[in-house]
C-alpha cells in the first residue's frame, strides 16, 4: 500500500497532523496499536476532555530548549481550535480561567477529530502495530496487519510512557533512536508524590483532606488545591510542582496562601485568647489536618500563652510547610512524560527531523511538556497543525 504520509499514533497530536495533511490533498494513513483512536483524550478531565487553555503560552511548557514551541503556538491558537469545536456544535465551559471542557463528553472530541479525518479522505486503523520501520527509497516503510505499507513521510505521535493501562509504550522513543536522534532523560510528569517512613506516618488516617496551598519546588510556585491521600500527596498544585520537583529537592508548601498567617493569629489571639491554637488552626484549616499540626509539630496551647514572636514563628512555618517526598505515583498515574525526543535535531517551524528527511514528530513523544489545565492538549494539536501543514 502507497502513502504519502504515514501516522503512527491516533492520539491527538497524530489526529490532528493527519486532519491537516489530508486536507492539504496528501494520502494519509493513521495507524496503532491500541483497539481505539483517542483513548487518552477520552479519560482526560474525568471524561470531558480540558481540551484546551485560552491563556497557553510558550511560559506554560518545559522543555531543554524553552524557545521551541513558540513558533506552532503561535501558528495554531486556542481559537483556532475553538472554532473546529464550535463548527461540530460541542458545547462547552470554561471551569476554571482559561481551561475549556466539553460540556458532555471527551467523546464528542473524539467524535469531531475522526469524522474531520473522514473529511479529508484520511484513513484511521486502530489495532493495527507497524513493525520493522525503515527508512527506504522515496521515503518509509514497515509492515502492518493490514500488509506492507509506504509512505513519503513519517510521523511518530505515539506519545509518552504515562498511562501504559491505555496503551502507552516507549515504541516512539525506539523510533527516535533508531534514526539517530538523542532522547531526552524521562521521567513522569504531572503525577501525585509519594511518602514515607515517619514523613507518612505522621500524616496516617488523613487522607481525603484537600485544602488550598501554595506549592514550590525549584522555583515554580502553583497556588491551588492539595490532597493527602493513602499514598502521599496529590491535587492539582501537586500535580503541578510534580514537574519541577525530583528526588532531593526541597518541596515547600503555603497552608495559607495570601494570608499573613502570622498577623492572622495574632489577631484570633486578641479576639479569643482563651481558645487552644489548635482550634484557632481548625477554623483556618480542616480540622483534622489543623489537630494533626498541634498533636506533631507545633504546641498546643491557648492563645494568650503565645508571644508575638512565637506565632510569627508558627505562621512562617504555616508559610513555608516542608514536604518530604520519596517519589511519585510514576507512570500509572502521571498524565504527562517529562523529556522525549530532543528539539535540537528537529525544526520548530516543521516538526521535522534535521537527522533524516520525511521523519516527523510530534505531541508528547517530543521534550516539550506542558503545565495541568490543557495545555499539552494545545500542544498537541499545535504541533500537529505545524506538521500537517510540512508533510
């Protein structure tokens, strides 16, 4: 079979380049492995799809090489992706700022990306491996249940290594390497962190009590929920600071972001000196995680016995709570993959390999990481936009 381009991957990077080089007149062929097109899209946002951010920027994403994905944000905006959604008439909402949710489901997302596939004239195939890629005369090519195929133009959009219950393998990175390019150190991105020893111990029996912090690690700071689980810690500013945050690295928390805490209980002391601090911190923070506190770390005693010295003392430690993580959750439950196919051996304009003519990739299987919130999905089809228009 004869291709001009060859799509290993029907996740939405790979959709999207397959949309766009179908619509440019070019054959197009999407293969893989896994028995349905879209299987991340579809569990993304508890099964309505973050399908983008309105406020993405090139400052939301992670990568060696900050600068590369600035030219196909550029090219391929939020909007540009609202107005496909809108076309197929998928309502949606705006959760929290800038992050968009279909309204009833991911499926929809999936839906739209296959029927604009079936548009223009691209051909998905689903359960279908390729084996024994190689670069050939005039292009690719490779062996697939459906039979010998070749193509023009390759495409790796086989994403990361997160989630390997929904099919994920490091096949794309294999393929980068095979054809001479440098992958990146990985490592599980956007994933809960992990206690233990006494550092679990002493937050044993509390899990399920979220409450609003600030996260800081390596000098990125997300303000937003946490969540103690079984396991460690977890929530959305976890999930976050996960991505800055390795082995060793000094993990710090707010517990009462945008509060002077220290001025905060000074002032509970002048209105209720004869109440304990711990019912103080029960009224700030959820009781059971406020008596914790008070049980193993900070004295418990009524208000009037405290100095101004020693509370500025309790609501600095408040501010700058320490968490020590002995890893994450790893890729069973990180959304993204850090690292992948270093930028430097592709173009930011085409996607394309500077090691060998045709190659492409695009999405997650490159270094380039996006922040919780859409983001990665806006890579994703940003990515995949600049590739179409080049294949």
């Amino acid at each position: 079979m004869e291709y001009d381009v060859l799509v290993v991957g029907a996740g939405a990077a790979g959709l999207m380049t397959a949309i766009v080089a179908g619509g440019r007149g070019r054959r197009v062929l999407v293969v893989d492995h896994a028995n349905r097109a879209g299987k991340k899209i579809l569990m993304s946002g508890g099964g309505r799809c973050n399908f983008t951010n309105t406020a993405t920027t090139p400052a939301n994403f992670l990568s060696a090489n900050p600068h590369f994905c600035k030219s196909a944000l550029a090219r391929y905006t939020p909007w540009d992706f609202i107005a496909m959604v809108d076309r197929h008439r998928i309502a949606w909402h705006e959760k929290s700022p800038g992050q968009l949710f279909c309204d009833e489901s991911s499926k929809q997302i999936v839906r739209m990306l296959l029927d604009e596939c079936a548009a223009a004239g691209v051909r998905v195939e689903t359960n279908c491996p390729v084996t024994r890629l190689r670069a050939s005369a005039g292009g690719f090519s490779g062996e697939t249940p459906l039979g010998h195929v070749r193509a023009a133009s390759l495409v790796v959009a086989t994403g990361g290594l997160s989630i390997p219950s929904l099919g994920a393998s490091g096949f794309g990175y294999d393929l980068a390497r095979q054809f001479g390019h440098a992958v990146l150190p990985l490592r599980a991105g956007l994933v809960p962190l992990t206690l233990s020893g006494k550092h679990q111990e002493r937050f044993e029996g509390l899990s399920g009590v979220a409450l609003p912090v600030e996260a800081r690690a390596n000098g990125a700071a997300f303000r937003d929920a946490m969540l103690i689980t079984h396991r460690g810690v977890s929530g959305p500013a976890i999930l976050q600071v996960s991505s800055y945050w390795e082995p060793g690295t000094d993990l710090r928390v707010d517990l009462l972001p945008g509060a002077d805490a220290g001025e905060t209980l000074r002032s509970a002391r002048a209105e209720r000196p004869a109440a304990e601090l711990k019912t103080i911190l029960s009224g700030l923070l959820p009781r059971r995680l406020a008596e914790r506190l008070c049980e193993v770390w900070i004295p418990n005693r009524p208000m009037r016995q405290y100095r101004d010295a020693e509370l500025n003392d309790i609501g600095a430690q408040l501010a700058d709570w320490p968490i020590v993580a002995s890893g994450t959750e790893g890729y069973r439950t990180a959304e993204v993959t850090l690292g992948g196919v270093d930028t430097d051996e592709v173009s930011s304009s085409t996607m394309m390999s500077r090691r060998q003519p045709g190659l492409y990739f695009v999405g997650e299987v490159l270094d380039v990481t996006g922040h919780l919130g859409g983001y990665n999905f806006q890579w994703a089809w940003a990515s995949g936009n600049a590739a179409g228009l080049a294949v």
